[in-house]
C-alpha cells in the first residue's frame, strides 16, 4: 500500500476546496506506478521512461480495442492490413522491451 500512497501524494492535487481533475489520466499514472513496482520493482517503477512506455502501452491498447469494436471481428479479419498504429504499437512494443 506504500506505492499507493506515494502515488496519489504524486498524482492527485492536494487542496483544501473540490478541484477539477482529468481522472482518467490520473487513474491511469496511478495504475502505472503502481502496477510497475508489483511487475518491475521500486527502483524501476517511478522512472520517467518505465512511466512513459506504460502509458503508451495502456492508450494503444484501449485505442486498438476501441477500433476493433469499429471495425468487427469479421470484417477485420478478412482485411487485416497492417495501418500505421500497427508500426506505432511495434515501436511502443521495442522501446518498452529496451527500458525494461
């Protein structure tokens, strides 16, 4: 529970009054971080490169997701050419390989 501390104390404003936050970008440096020192370590998991690639990982995922929603199973599966997110997500892919 340390990691989730240190997190929110890193991620989350601290204010006396309600202040506007992007919750989903906060949840998600949250997840990272703290996900990284269960996957990676403590020494790891706060480095600015690891926090990076895991979040390039977690919006091309969701991005992908979304678009094979678009597109269909079926209809992806017959026209399956590689767009260039495909060779963005490889990129992504060898640069998270290389910090960890």
């Amino acid at each position: 529970m340390d990691e989730v501390d240190v997190s929110m104390n890193r991620y989350v404003p601290q204010a006396d009054d309600w202040t506007p936050v992007n919750i989903h970008s906060v949840l998600a440096q949250i997840v990272a971080q703290v996900s990284g020192r269960v996957f990676v370590g403590p020494e790891l998991c706060h480095e600015p490169e690891y926090l990076e690639a895991a979040l390039k990982f977690h919006h091309g995922d969701h991005r992908g997701a979304c678009r094979h929603k678009e597109v269909g199973s079926n209809a992806q599966a017959i026209s399956r050419q590689p767009t260039s997110r495909d060779q963005e997500v490889t990129r992504e892919g060898a640069q998270s390989s290389q910090v960890v």
